[in-house]
C-alpha cells in the first residue's frame, strides 16, 4: 500500500466553540491565516453581518435553520 502524501500544512484543525464569541473567531482566523486586519467578515445567512458580542452558536443555528 503507498504512502499517504501531505498535501501541506494543516493550519487550522478544529471547529470554533459554540460559546466563543465572534470577535475571538474572527481574530484568530486573521492570525492564523496570516490576514490583514478586518478582512474576515461573518455575516448571517440574510446578509447582515454578524455582531463581534454575539456567540458562534448562534450564528450556526441560523445558518442551519435558513441554509
């Protein structure tokens, strides 16, 4: 059997917690990325963007109830 390749380095390997804010997730996918300051905009599924004090979980429940 061949060895697996590695297609490059994993830089980010798990999912953001249900109670962690937005603001946290948006920072630590700037840096672990390497983006600029406030490229990273998460928005709800009508478009409006998401506020930086609410929580990831609610930001998923709205994608799964609308998406």
């Amino acid at each position: 059997m061949a060895a697996k390749k590695k297609i490059g380095k994993v830089i980010r390997q798990r999912t953001a917690r249900e109670d962690g804010s937005i603001g946290s997730l948006q920072k630590t996918l700037e840096k672990d990325f390497k983006l600029p300051h406030g490229s990273v905009k998460l928005v709800y599924p009508s478009g409006r963007k998401a506020r930086i004090d609410a929580d990831v979980g609610a930001l998923r429940k709205h994608w799964r109830t609308k998406g």
